[in-house]
C-alpha cells in the first residue's frame, strides 16, 4: 500500500517552512529531495568505511569496493541490463551524453554523417553533438512535433538516409511532461541499422524503465532526479557497442597497461571511468532506488499519474490558463502561463507563499521557439507530493491571477 504520510516522513525536508509557510515542494524535475536513508548511508560510508576503490589490498578499500560495486548491480537490476559492464557511472545525464557523443563521434560518425534529435531535447541532448558538428562536420537532423507537444513519427521515418549514425531522443520531456514512444522509436531506428540513445533524465524517476524491454542502445539518467545525490550519474550501453567504443577521458582506472609509448585500456566499464569515482554516492545511489524499488515503481506512476491529472483539471479552472504540452501520454510535469503574466513574476510570486515551482527556459530554448514562447511556469510532481498541495498551487495561481 501506498501510504503518502508514511513515505513523506522519510523527507526530513519537506516539514520546513519558507516564508513562514509550509513548503510545497514542486520543482522535482531540476532535482528530488532525498529520504534520510540516502543521508543517512552517505554519512555512515565517510565515517565508517571510506578509502579509495578497486586498488587498496586494505580492509576498508575492499569494503568500499563491494559498497560500488554492488550499487553497479543494484542499478543494472534497476534498469534490467543484461551486466554490469553495460553499467559506467558518469556525474549524471549531461556527462553521460557528452561521453557518448565524444567516443562514438570518434569511431563511427565523420563529415557528412547525421544524429536525429526531436524539438523538445533538454540542452544536455543538443549541444553535445553541435560540439561535434563542429569537430567532425556532422549534421543534425531534429523531429518536429504536434502543438500537443507529441513527436511526429512520419516525418521522424522520413528523417532517415544512409548518413544516419544515431538516434538521440529524451524519454520523457521535461517541459511538456510527454512520454516519448520510445520503444516504438527504437524499432524504427533498428530497421535503418540505427542505434539509439535515449535521455532518461525524466524517465527513470517516474516509471519502471526495462533497457531489454525497450531495446535501448544506450541510455543516460541522473542519480539526483530518482531520490538519490548529486553527482552521480548512469550511461547504460549495450557491450556490444560499448566494446567498440573509444575511451572518453584518460587517468587512472581506465588502464591496463601504461608505457610511454602505448597504453592499453581496461575492460568494461573501467574503460569509461577513468579517476576515482563518487562511490559514496554510489552508494547513496543505490539505496536511493532500493527506496523507489521498495515502494513500487508502478505504484509510484500511479500517484503521481493521479496528481498530475487532478492538477491540470484544478488548473484548467483558472480564467486565461494556458497549458503547454496536453500529449495523450504525459508524465508528472505540468508546464503553464496565465494570460500576460510573465513565468518569473508568476514564480517569484508563489515562492512567497512556499511554493517552489521552476520558471523560464526549462533548458530546453529551441522547443521554446517552435512554441513560440519564451519560458513557462513548470510545476513537477515527485513521489512525496499530494493533492492538497495541488490545490495549494491552484490557490496561490488563482490569486497570483487576481493580484495582476
Ligand atoms: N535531460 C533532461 C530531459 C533533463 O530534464 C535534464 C535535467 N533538467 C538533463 C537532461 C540534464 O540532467 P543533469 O543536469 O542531471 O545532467
């Protein structure tokens, strides 16, 4: 059962004030607030383990060790990957696409060669493979999408030549809350021999994600989205492509064997992890999704499913409300504008009232210039929120509303 009261004791957070009002914590899209058992197995690994993995013959680097390492498993059962070596922890979403883009930039793209992205790409998923662009001459073809804010999948089929190397599409939006059909997608992409990567950023928190299921060449998520620290990141990839793949930075780790003239690289997944990792926060990682496993993804969805539906009904009672992104299939992200009321006076606003909502670009300015706005307001809902803080925020827009 999905008890609200119990699971919101375990967010010490969440009993603060801010203004002298209760905070309703509505900005879970940026970043989730932690359980005190990710704190809490934080602070225990510093005081009673901490010391370097993998190469101590110690005691308590051993302990460290089996600590990261048993989160890498933890995570490759989280997401259903066939091993551990398809597991590479990165510091999150951004780094895991950059470490994609630069390594398999390097081995199978050149001038001329082609990436599809779609026009609701967060920043994270555009500006990796302009930098790119710019080194190798590739070029970036980008899927259009509906004013509902759902991808056009006959134009993103017409997308495909014989210079398409990749596929690189986020899972859900971060902006218009849509779910992606990714795995329809995927099919598509593997009838051109295409692989595909897919940003999970916004994926991961809120549904059961299954790599197998999906047939995901690739996938990128952040640890600080799904409960867990900052910092900490995943790039799952197929070994089949990772074995092909050149390493993406060089240090300690990563190798094998160093002379001055020649360096061979370790197997996977060191080969992408070059330096010390964060392992406590892969630890904090892993009992972040312990936590998420625990209470049941499915039940998780359907909260939050609930919490977003009422919320866009309460919403859609305001005079002059303008919703931004109604795909069929959406996610607990409700992006909105009242009438002229700028985003940021809106959210400036409802923070004195102790409500935390994320105003402006969403990272995201090209989907901005295809809706042709310049930001909104983004209300996103975590594992924790409840009903009576949707009317919280439906009360303080209404009233917002009036003051203008
Ligand atoms: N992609 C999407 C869809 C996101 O929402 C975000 C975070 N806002 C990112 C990528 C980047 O994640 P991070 O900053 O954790 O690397």
């Amino acid at each position: 059962m999905y008890d609200i009261n119990k699971v919101r004791e375990d967010f010490p957070i969440l009993g603060r004030e801010v203004y002298g009002k209760p905070l309703v914590y509505l900005d879970n899209g940026a970043t989730t607030q932690k359980p005190r058992m990710v704190v809490d197995a934080m602070v225990d690994e510093y005081y009673s383990v901490n010391a370097n993995v993998h190469r101590g013959v110690h005691f308590l680097s051993q302990q460290a060790t089996e600590l990261h390492e048993g989160s890498r498993e933890t995570v490759r059962r989280f997401i259903n990957a066939r091993s551990t070596n398809e597991v590479i922890f990165t510091r999150g979403t951004t780094e895991s696409i950059n470490l994609l883009a630069f390594s398999f930039g390097e081995e199978f793209m050149s001038e001329g060669d082609e990436v599809i992205v779609s026009t609701m790409e967060h920043h994270s998923n555009i500006v990796p493979w302009q930098l790119l662009a710019a080194r190798k001459g590739i070029a970036i073809k980008v899927i259009p999408m509906n004013d509902q804010g759902e991808l056009l999948l006959d134009e993103y089929e017409k997308l495909f030549s014989e210079r398409t190397k990749l596929v690189s599409v986020t899972h859900v939006s971060n902006v218009l809350g849509t779910v992606n059909p990714v795995k329809q997608m995927i099919a598509t992409a593997h009838e051109h021999g295409v692989p595909v990567l897919v940003d999970g950023a916004q994926g991961v928190p809120h549904a059961a994600v299954d790599v197998q299921d999906l047939d995901a060449d690739f996938y990128a998520f952040s640890g600080h989205k799904v409960y867990g620290p900052t910092g900490v990141g995943v790039l799952y990839g197929k070994e089949e492509w990772l074995d092909r793949l050149p390493p993406y930075q060089g240090g300690g780790e990563m190798i094998q064997t160093v002379t001055f003239e020649k360096t061979t690289f370790n197997e996977l997944p060191f080969k992408f992890e070059a330096g010390t990792p964060d392992y406590i926060a892969t630890t904090a990682l892993a009992r972040a999704l312990d936590y998420v496993t625990a209470l049941g993804m499915d039940n998780i969805a359907a909260h939050e499913h609930d919490l977003t539906q009422y919320a866009m009904m309460r919403l859609k009672e305001i005079p002059n409300m303008r919703l931004i992104g109604e795909a069929e299939h959406k996610s607990s992200v409700v992006s909105f504008l009242v009438g002229d009321i700028h985003h940021f006076d809106m959210g400036t606003l409802l923070d004195r009232l102790g409500i935390a909502v994320r105003t402006g670009h969403h990272c995201a300015q090209p989907l901005m210039q295809r809706l042709g706005i310049e930001g909104t307001v983004r209300a996103s809902f975590g594992l924790y929120n409840t009903r009576d803080e949707v009317d919280i925020l439906v009360a303080g827009v209404e009233r917002v509303s009036r003051m203008f």
